[in-house]
C-alpha cells in the first residue's frame, strides 16, 4: 500500500513538472530554420518578423540558414526536428508547394510532416536585369531570347525557388528558351546580376527596391496583378507580354509534425498580436509587400493553402516544361 501511494505521489509530481514545463514555453531559444543564405528575400522577412514575435514570446528566436537545392535540405532538416516547438520551419512556395511535384524523391511531405503555425504576407517578384543588358523593356528581353537561344541566363536562388518557378513560367507562357542558373539563395544570384555575370532574376521586392533605387540593376516588370505604388513606372506582366498572368511568393511557419498544441498556439497568438502593430505593417507595406485579411494569417489557413498549392502545381507541372535541369 505504502508502495503504491509512493508511486502515485511520483507520478502526481511528474504530471505537475509537465505541466509546468508546458506552461513556461518557450523557456529557451526557439530557432526557425531558413532553407536559404543569408541576405536574401526569404531570410530578410523572417528575420524582421522573427524579432517581433520574439518580443512577445519573451524568448529570442534563432535563424538557422540551411541552404540547399531549393530549400528543400532545410526543410527536411526541420521535418526530422524534435517535435518540442523549439525548432519551426520558415517554408514558402518552392519547397512547401511545388516541391513534390518537381523532385521524384523527396524526404519530407509538405503536408503529411509538418504543423502549420502562420502564414506570412505575400511578396511579389520583380523582374530585374544588368544595367548593361541591351533589353530596355520586357518586349525586348523576350525579343532578345527568342533571337538569342541558349544565351539569356537567369539566376535563381535555387531549384524550386520561387525565383526559379516563376521565371520557368514566365519562359514557357512566352515561348522562349532561357538558362536558368540555380544559386543557394537569392542574395548572391541577384549579386552576379549586378556583377554582370548572368542576366537577370526574379527576386521579391523586398530585397529588390532598394537594387532598382540605387540604379544598380534594370526593373522590366513585376508579377503582381496590378503595378507598385512603389514602382509606377514598371509594368506588369499581365498587361504587356502575359495577360491575366500574377504570382507571389508565399510563405509560412510549420513545425515538425506532433508539436504541441498550446506551443503552436502561443507562437500563433504572439504573431496575431505583432500584425495588428500598424507601424509594422506600414513598414512591411513600403517594401510592397502584400498585408492579407487576418483570418488568413491563422495556421490553420496556412494549412489549407498548402494543400491547394501542392495541388495546383502537380498541375502546373504536368502542363508546362518546368523541371530541374
């Protein structure tokens, strides 16, 4: 008897030490792992959204670059991850949308591995090139690589980036050949544009305003359905060489399949409360960056996004010429 009222008064202890453990999350850094290097689009938003929500969670969080084909090391690495909401993935797109659909062999299941946590504003794509380029405007790069096969190189921040998707569609819906450079992020593809070793890029406007402000590449079109206040001049691809043509980069924060409920809410909640900071959103918004309805933002909408991205592009896919070559 003595025995059995020993064991209980352990596992009551047990019980309270979990409880108590559950209630202080986070009690240590929480890292989210970046498939991508660092200076780029995806690693400068999650950066400046990561330093927000770190405020309100009252723990720091820790970005853990992972780049790699595509993205897809990182998020592999994050789907192997400990299931305790100290380790998340910032996934977007590439590797959370159209990945399986472009590698036959994947080591993660964008929807069957991961929780989603929240989902990011959307970013749209500028499409940039070489101050030397002899293209002055979209008609002319499309013109230049219909007469120039083989010899329009655009770099990419990797296969399965959105860089690398969008300027595959934006080939294919043209009826051009171009060279896609693949890269292991988008900052340093967008420096050998400046450098003049390639071409062009797509990259998101984020990191691209402040290149096209300071003169150091050419801005030909933007993927958004309607132009930038921030770039009135720049045409989109809709209304010149692509009708009805829109894309953005999307992005989310997931977490390895099984981590807690009240972890992911706590995360959730801290990111709810950061964008109703309209100072933070103004800031995001002049980097034309796309504030969408709260609802969602909600993980349990980023779960449903994820599931119709997959979808839609299997069916890309199957349509056009994209491929990892």
């Amino acid at each position: 008897m003595r025995f059995i009222k020993t064991l209980l008064c352990a596992l009551a202890a047990a019980a309270a030490v979990g409880a108590a453990h559950a209630q202080a999350y986070p009690a240590k850094p929480i890292t989210w792992i970046v498939p991508f290097a660092a200076g780029g689009p995806t690693d400068a938003l999650a950066r400046s959204i990561a330093e927000r929500v770190a405020r309100e969670v009252g723990q720091p969080i820790v970005i853990d670059n992972a780049p790699g084909a595509g993205g897809t090391i990182g998020a592999a690495k994050a789907a192997r991850a400990a299931p305790d909401g100290y380790t998340m993935l910032v996934g977007h797109m590439g590797y959370m949308g159209a990945a399986p659909a472009l590698y036959k062999k994947l080591n993660y299941d964008p929807v069957k591995d991961f929780e989603p946590v929240f989902r990011f504003p959307d970013t749209p794509l500028v499409l940039m090139v070489r101050k030397e380029h002899p293209a002055r405007n979209i008609e002319g790069l499309i013109d230049f690589g219909r007469k120039n096969p083989d010899k329009l190189f655009i770099s990419n921040a990797g296969v399965g980036s959105s860089s690398h998707l969008i300027a595959a569609l934006v080939a294919s819906a043209a009826g051009i050949k171009v060279t896609l450079v693949p890269y292991k992020g988008a900052g340093p593809a967008l420096v050998d544009v400046i450098g003049g070793q390639v071409d062009g890029i797509f990259d998101q406007t984020n990191t691209a305003l402040p290149q096209i402000t300071e003169s150091k590449v050419r801005a030909l079109a933007v993927t958004s359905k309607v132009r930038l206040p921030q770039l009135k001049d720049v045409p989109t691809l809709a209304e010149t060489v692509l009708p009805g043509f829109e894309a953005s980069t999307w992005y989310g924060i997931y977490a390895p399949k099984g981590t807690p409920k009240a972890a992911l809410d706590k995360v959730q909640q801290a990111y709810l409360k950061v964008m109703t900071d309209k100072t933070f959103t103004d800031k995001m918004s002049a980097q034309a960056i796309q504030m969408l309805p709260t609802e969602q933002y909600t993980g349990a909408a980023l779960g449903k996004h994820t599931e119709a991205e997959v979808a839609r592009w299997k069916a890309v896919a199957a349509k056009t010429n994209i491929s990892l070559d």
